[in-house]
C-alpha cells in the first residue's frame, strides 16, 4: 500500500527535551511538508522541500529543525527553542508543488 | 495576503437533509482550490481540486463547486458516516507554488 507514514502517534517529553518526530513516504513523491494544527486554528506550514538535500521556512519555523537526506524520509525535530509545542502535527507530500498534497495519520505531541 | 474563511463553523444536519459548506477566499491569482475531509484525530484525507471558476467536481454524496469569490461543498442526503470536519484550503500565485493557505474548517455532524 502506498502512503505516508508519521510515527509515533502520541509522544510526551519534558520541557527543555528536544524531540523528532518521524514522517516516511512511498508514493515517489518530490515535495514532503510539515503542519502544525491547533484548535480552532487553520493547519500551519512549518518547513517544506521540494527536493532531496534543500528545505525551505514556512510561516511558523521558528523552533523547528528539518532535513531531507532521502527522498522517502523527511523528519522535523522539535527543539526546546518552541514556545508552545503541544500541538497536532501532520506531515504531508506531493508529486511536486503544484499537485494536491496527501497527509499522514499525525502526531500528537504532549510537552508538560 | 491569501485568506481562507469557512461557513458556518459546525452544521448539524439530520439523515438525509441536503445542505451546502461555503469557502470564501481572498488570493493573488488561484493556482487551485482544495477540499479535504479530517476525522477526529486522524489526518486529512484529499476529496477535490478545482481550479477554474465554473469547475465542479463529485464523489459520492459530494459536489464541489468553485466561482470568483467562493467555492462550495455541497452534501446530498448525508448519512452519519459524512460527520467530519471539511477544510477548504486555497494555492495563489504568491510565496510560491508550495503554499497552501487553510481555513479553520466546518464541523459537520449527521445524526441518524
């Protein structure tokens, strides 16, 4: 089956812990991105790439890291930099930029 | 800058009672209009691009449609498998072909 995985699905850490959270793809898309959703907030883009080795900001990067190494892997670490973490976030991918994009299951992290 | 509004926030609807979402948008030249369906705590799972003013598309109980200033989602006699929340995202010609600005969704509950 083809689609994009995010692991885990619940994660807590302890103020200060940076943590990553996992996203791999097997649909052979270029572009992989990273969303935060919050309620009653629109989903925010935090970090995109639309090819191996480059990376872009979204709108809410600050405290976040990212790395594309792999084509299927696009893992974003979240560092004790991000005022608020707690927060749903959802990986997604494209076949590139201009095509609709897929989301994974999500992960739910708890920072306490 | 693109802006996403959805209407109304939740709808309640009963089993089989038609009714219609609307996504009024703002953007610097629509590179596409996006639908998707989110389920409690999982992802959101792709339904429609349009991309032209007058485009409609179907699945199902759903049709999308799409003018100037708006697009909207409408729900032919729905059953209580359709609750979910709709998000309405849109993709302008500004920042790039990778973003997409969402709105904050409609919660839709069909009661048997």
């Amino acid at each position: 089956d083809g689609g994009i995985t995010q692991s885990p699905k619940y994660l807590f850490r302890k103020e200060g812990q940076n943590v990553t959270l996992s996203c791999e793809q097997n649909l052979n898309h270029d572009a992989m991105y990273w969303y935060r959703q919050d309620p009653g907030q629109g989903l925010r883009l935090i970090y995109y790439s639309q090819i191996v080795n480059d990376f872009q900001k979204g709108d809410i990067a600050e405290g976040y890291s990212v790395s594309r190494e792999k084509k299927e892997s696009f893992p974003l670490t979240v560092t004790s930099a991000q005022k608020n973490p707690t927060a749903f976030y959802l990986c997604a991918s494209s076949r590139d930029g201009d095509y609709e994009q897929y989301f994974g299951p999500g992960t739910r992290l708890t920072v306490t | 800058e693109d802006q996403v509004t959805q209407s109304p926030e939740a709808l309640r609807l009963q089993e089989g009672e038609s009714s219609s979402l609307n996504c009024s948008y703002t953007v610097s030249g629509l590179r596409g209009l996006f639908w998707y369906r989110q389920d409690p705590g999982k992802g959101p799972e792709f339904l429609f691009t349009l991309y032209s003013a007058g485009e409609e598309k179907e699945k199902e109980r759903l049709k999308a449609t799409l003018t100037k200033k708006e697009s909207f989602l409408h729900i032919t006699a729905p059953k209580p498998e359709d609750s979910a929340t709709y998000l309405c995202a849109v993709r302008g010609t500004q920042g790039g072909s990778e973003k997409l600005v969402f709105g904050k969704g409609t919660k839709l509950t069909v009661n048997p």
